[in-house]
C-alpha cells in the first residue's frame, strides 16, 4: 500500500463526493480516480479492497465535521444560558449542513454499515464518541439542561439536518430555525 498521506486523503476526500453523488453502488475505484483526477489504478495502489475504502470514508467525514480548536473554543465561549445553546446548536446545523458531501455520504455509509461489520464498528465509534463529547462540553461548560436534553437535541437536529438536505422544501432556513428555538426552550428552559 501507498504511503503518501495526502494523496492518501485527496482520495478519501474523493470517495466521499462520489458517494454523495452516486450512492454506494457507485463508489468503484475507478470513479474514485476520476473524481480525483488521478491516474487510473491509483486509488487501488492506496486501499486493500472497496471496504477498506469505505472504512477511511467513513472516518473521514468525521474528522472534516470537527471544529477545529479556535472554532470550538469560541463555540464555548459565552454565556451558559438556554439562548446560547439554541446559538450553539444552528451553528452545528448550519456547519454540518454545509458540509452536504460529508452527511449525504455519511447517509450511504450508515446504510451501508448495515451489512459491513467493520464499517459499522467505525461509524459506532465515531458517532459514540460524538454524542459523548457533546454532552460533556454541555456539562462542562454549565449550559442548561442534563445529557439525556444534549442527546435528544443531537437525535432530533440529525433529521432536520437529513430534511434540509434531502428535501430542502420541508422546512425553509427560518423555520428550521424556530424547530431548533421551541426544541431548545422545551428541552432546556432558562432558569
């Protein structure tokens, strides 16, 4: 296997936009190439097979979806008060949702972890690492609410995520806005 890290990542990078773009069915390494505008045969030079692929993808995302450091200590930052959890959490919508490649392919893998036990113990992972670490920046920073509200929040703003992505009609940017304000002000009332 290859060992340049950042050809490595282009072509993880790659993968990601063909399966936003053409599902799981269509992520070859052949198409991998071509959305990197590499040679043909040089994805395959980098990865053992489509699983180990789809495996880096999935880790990927990931890792793409995180603040960076300076963004989330400003995102810590301020007051603990429900107003600013409700700041907090468009933020994370709004970041994610822009990151359209990064959830829409995050969507095939899930599906896709369905019959990969690999993929699925990487996506468990990250995701349980996800939620754990949001919930205890959440107690940490002494923002309203207990573990059990910062987990209904991530469950109920995945699927507002997956609507304005996938049926962007549903629900304009201003009201899922209001969603995210009555479902913070219900979950977490100010004090």
């Amino acid at each position: 296997m290859r060992q340049n890290l950042a050809r490595r990542a282009a072509l993880v990078d790659a993968a990601i936009e063909v399966l936003a773009r053409e599902g799981a069915r269509g992520l070859t390494f052949r198409a991998v190439d071509t959305e990197a505008q590499v040679p043909n045969g040089t994805a395959s030079n980098y990865f053992a097979n489509r699983d180990d692929l789809l495996t880096q993808a999935g880790g990927r995302i990931y890792e793409r979806m995180r603040p960076d450091d300076a963004t989330m200590a400003a995102m810590l930052g301020g007051p603990a008060t429900s107003e600013r959890t409700v700041e907090l959490v468009r933020e994370v919508v709004e970041r994610v949702t822009a990151f359209r490649a990064g959830y829409l392919a995050l969507l095939e893998l899930r599906l896709e972890a369905t019959r990969r036990p690999a993929l699925r113990a990487v996506l468990t992972e990250r995701v349980r690492e996800d939620v754990e670490g949001n919930v205890q920046r959440h107690l940490d920073v002494g923002l309203p609410g207990d573990g059990d509200a910062v987990k209904m929040i991530y469950l109920a703003t995945n699927w507002l995520v997956v609507e304005r992505l996938t049926l962007p009609g549903v629900f304009q940017a201003e009201e899922a806005g209001a969603l995210i304000s009555a479902l913070v002000e219900r979950l977490m009332p100010p004090a």
